[in-house]
C-alpha cells in the first residue's frame, strides 16, 4: 500500500503525519510517546476495517462464524510468529494489565496436575499491573530490590527464591522485559536460570520489549509473556498472554465459556484481535528500523546534554530499549515542561504520571535511589519505527527556547551542577 501524504507506515492514521508527526490545524505536531500508545499500523486498520464487515461470531460453525474464525487464526498465528511460539499457545486478552493479571495466579496447573506456586516474587520497577499482585494475596507478594539503573538485583533475587523453597514452598517471579519508563532492559535470562533451578515459574511482562528487541519467550526462558498491541501499531483494547509452555494450563481470570481454548471466556473481538495480528506482523519488518532509532536516541541525548549540562538521563549506563530516554533537570517541574511542549506541538510523557493526570514521584526511579524532587522533574521521550530526525530536531529546538526561559527565571546554572555531565 502506498500513499504519496503518508509517513513511513504509508498513510496518516489517526492524524499522525509524516515522520510520526500529529496533524493538527494548519500545523503538525510531533508525537514522541511511543511507549505510551503506537501509531496505529495502516495494515491494522485495513485488517480491522475488513474484519468489521463480517457478521459472524467466530464460536459459530456456519460459514459466517466459520469466516470470522479463519481471521482471528490467521491473527493467532501471527502474534505466535512474534512471541516464537505454536498458535495454540496465544491466548487473546482485553489488553496488557489483564494478560498480566491472568498470569499471576497460585492456582496454574502442570500436566493436569495442581502446580500452586507459593509466593510471587517481582521486581521494584514493574508496571502497577503487576505490582498489584494480580490473584496473589498481599502477603504473599515480595519485592526484590534493583540497581541504581534500575536492574533488579539477582542475588537478591537467587536469595528470596531460595528462601521460599527452603520453606517448602514455590516461587512464581514476574519481571518485565524492559521497562516502560526508562527503557532499561531486565536480565530475564539470567533471571529464568535462578527459577528454574528451583522448580518456580516464570513471567516476563514484554509489553514494551515486542517490536523493540527480540521477543520469542524462548529466548528469554519463560513461562508466561504478556504482550500488548496498542504498543506495536495495533488497536487499542486487545493483548496477549503467552502460554510458552506445552505442560502449563494456566487458571483462567474470566470463565463461563468455551472461547480461547476454555483460557478467557467471551466472545472474540474480532475486528482488534484482526488488527492486533496485522501490526505482529508489521512489527517483524519494522524490526530492522532499531539501530535508526537507536541512532535517534542518542543524538537526542547528546544534545540535551549539551543544551543544559545538569540534565540527568535516566538509566543511561545500561542497556535500554533503542528508542527510550527518561531524564530530569532539578527544579524543572515535569508538568510544566509537558505543557510547554504540547503547546509548541510535541507530545511527550511525565515519567511520574499516575491515573489523576497528576504527577507524583514515579515508584521507578525511587526503586532506583533517585530523590522524590529529581523523580518529580522526569520526562520520557519515545521514539519508534515513524519518528524522523525531524521530529527530534523539533523536539531540542523547542526544549532549547524552554531552558533558555528556565534558566532566565532562576533556574539552576551548569556552574552549580556537581557533575555538568552527569548520567545516572
């Protein structure tokens, strides 16, 4: 498909022009909260529009269910292909949080036998999704603690879940593939050895890793996987819970129907779970992009340095997700910087936004010994397979004329920073 007004996708979805830039008016504005929600993929709202006409539920066998069936396999196989599994193992969820939830349960089962898991064990930089336990019991959840780039801590980690089954229990660990705020990118592998020596589970929540780094759940040795598509260029409302494992049968969140192999009642969305297949399948090809966004990435961060010496970036000693940058600069308030920006026409996120609107500490960087008033000050930048040097340009020129007026105000001088260049 080719539209000579498009962006790289080839059309403007939703407003998004050229580069990833959001119509509006007689101007453009640029989008930089990839991580936030994707563009919608052209090829998920061509799928989506084609998936609207059928008239069939997808549980009935006449030839219109029948019709309706063949799409959301076809999007099985597709996401399957993402995650590096058989079809058989995608179970299709109303979104990320409900797949992660689905998949925090004591009550799984092992080669139709009763495998109840003890205690949950996650990390402090995990998605409130999976910090609020899902079906465990509040005390029965346990918190393992990260590095000052925000790296859980694995010999603490190897620690808890010797403990638990020193008590005769079983541990199932949830930790997230990278993280949504800064990018940085958590030692699944490392971390499904320490479980699997003991016989304890593994979830990983690869919400923000799919289409960004490698996501086949064999490569991180994992149980469970969550996924999402709304952060892949899919419709909004619709996810994935990985079942990575031929033995495991996971206990179903939803019940009372036969839908999703008797894993999730209710009838199929047809129409998203079509897009959802569509943008899994974009987001394969999209894939050799990284290293141009990673490129991006790092001009960007580079200039904000150079810009304001004081600028503090986030994570920046580990290895993150290619198109992610979290920083601060002291005394600027995040939420006035945001509107700042969305008034000059780019879109960006607090790194500390909650469900009010409000911006509070982000539980991310206080996970990682940042203080309450620096955290407060985070902004995150997103980029993704749209974003041009345009964009970015745009961005540090506007943020340019920001700090000139920070710093004409009274902000902080570079002369006080104690370390001009530092990156935490």
């Amino acid at each position: 498909m080719s539209d000579t007004g498009g962006n790289e996708h080839g059309m403007r979805p939703m407003g998004i022009a050229p580069g990833g830039a959001v119509a509006g008016g007689t101007s453009e504005r640029v989008y930089l909260d990839w991580n936030a929600c994707a563009p919608l993929h052209p090829d998920a709202r061509e799928a989506m529009i084609a998936a609207f006409d059928l008239v069939g539920n997808a549980s009935s066998v006449h030839r219109e269910g029948r019709a309706a069936r063949a799409v959301v396999e076809e999007a099985r196989a597709r996401v399957g292909a993402l995650a590096g599994v058989e079809p058989a193992r995608i179970v299709f969820t109303s979104g990320g949080t409900e797949a992660n939830v689905a998949a925090l349960s004591p009550d799984h089962r092992i080669e139709g036998r009763p495998a109840g898991t003890t205690r949950l064990i996650i990390s402090a930089v995990e998605h409130p999704s999976v910090m609020a336990g899902g079906r465990f019991p509040p005390e029965r959840v346990s918190v393992a603690p990260v590095d000052g780039a925000g790296r859980i801590d694995l010999a603490r980690l190897e620690a808890m879940i010797a403990a638990e089954t020193a008590a005769g229990g079983r541990v199932m660990v949830s930790l997230m593939a990278a993280n949504n705020e800064t990018g940085i990118i958590q030692p699944v592998v490392e971390a499904a050895r320490l479980v699997h020596a003991r016989g304890g589970l593994l979830h990983v929540d690869a919400v923000q890793a799919a289409g960004r780094m490698k996501t086949e759940a064999g490569a991180f040795g994992a149980d469970l996987v969550s996924l999402s598509a709304h952060k892949i260029g899919g419709p909004k409302g619709v996810g994935a819970l990985v079942v990575a494992r031929s033995d495991l049968d996971p206990a179903p969140l939803i019940t009372g129907g036969g839908q999703e192999f008797r894993r999730r009642a209710g009838t199929e969305a047809v129409p998203a779970i079509a897009g959802f297949g569509a943008a899994a399948l974009a987001a394969q090809a999209d894939h050799v992009k990284i290293d141009h966004i990673r490129a991006l990435r790092d001009w960007l961060e580079r200039e904000l340095v150079l810009i304001y010496g004081g600028t503090v970036v986030f994570s920046s000693t580990g290895e993150r997700l290619p198109g992610t940058t979290c920083f601060a600069i002291r005394g600027m308030a995040a939420e006035t910087a945001m509107i700042a920006l969305d008034l000059a026409g780019i879109a960006v996120s607090s790194g500390a936004a909650c469900s009010s609107g409000k911006v509070a500490p982000s539980h991310v960087l206080l996970a990682m010994g940042v203080d309450a008033a620096l955290a407060k000050a985070a902004l995150r930048i997103s980029l993704g397979a749209g974003s041009t040097r345009e964009d970015v340009e745009r961005f540090v020129a506007a943020w340019r004329g920001i700090i000139g007026r920070f710093l004409a105000k009274g902000g902080p001088s570079t002369r006080v920073a104690a370390n001009p260049r530092e990156l935490v």
